[in-house]
C-alpha cells in the first residue's frame, strides 16, 4: 500500500524531521495550504485526492485563520475514522479552540521525532487493518 504522511503547513516549507518518517518508510508529502485569495478543494466541494489518500495528517496550518478551522474541520468529517491526525497550535489555541480540537491530538510545540514516531505507529496499525480487511 503506497502509504504517505500528509502535512498541511503554511507556504509549504519542508516539515521538521520529516527525514525521520522516510527512514521509518513513510513517504512524506506537504500542502502548503490555500494561497491568498483561493479556497482550499476540499472546502469549494472539489476534494482534494492528496488529503482523502493520506494515511496520517500533521496540521499545521494557524486555526486563527477561519478557512484554516474550516479545513481542519473538514478533515475531521470526512476522511476514515482511523487517520490520525496531530494538529499543531501556537499558545492558546488549544483553549480558545477546544470543541474543534475535540478527539484529535494536540501538539504545544514544533512536532519532534517522538510525536512523529507515534503518529507513525499509528498509520502502520491502521495500514494493517486496512490490509486485512
């Protein structure tokens, strides 16, 4: 199964660490998110193949921004129920946002190996379910 990690990261700079998902054999693949000015597919009823194909989902993208809480909010409805997702905030946002936040992983801080070594895990047990199925 060709499994990949999709980060959602503003202007689509390279992910920290992200070497460190490719040696544990996840592909790597990042959206830079809406530019300014433009709606994101998934919100403009379009879909967007690169987050309904990922196999895990690191948001980075600032929740200040409401099109940004709309994607997220997005995610949460309509990819499987067994994407993990890790969503990154900046100080306080994870109170001024808490119903949004709301089953998902929250990470205070710029994501390291560890949080991605769980992430990873988690990908490869739902992978395997898939597999199974």
């Amino acid at each position: 199964m060709d499994s990949y990690i999709l980060f959602d990261i503003p202007g689509g700079a390279d992910p920290v660490d992200h070497e460190f998902l490719e040696q544990l054999g996840h592909r790597v693949m990042v959206c830079p998110g809406p530019g300014p000015g433009t709606s994101c597919p998934l919100l403009t009823g379009d879909g967007c193949a690169l987050a309904e194909n990922a196999h895990g989902i690191v948001f980075e993208l600032d929740l200040d921004q409401p099109q940004h809480r709309e994607i997220l909010a997005e995610y949460k409805e309509s990819l499987r129920s067994d994407v993990p997702i890790r969503v990154v905030v900046r100080p306080g946002q994870a109170l001024e946002y808490a119903d949004l936040l709301r089953g998902l992983k929250v990470i205070t801080r710029v994501p390291v190996a560890g949080d991605l070594d769980a992430l990873a895990a988690e990908v490869e047990a739902a992978d395997s379910g898939l597999e199974e199925s």
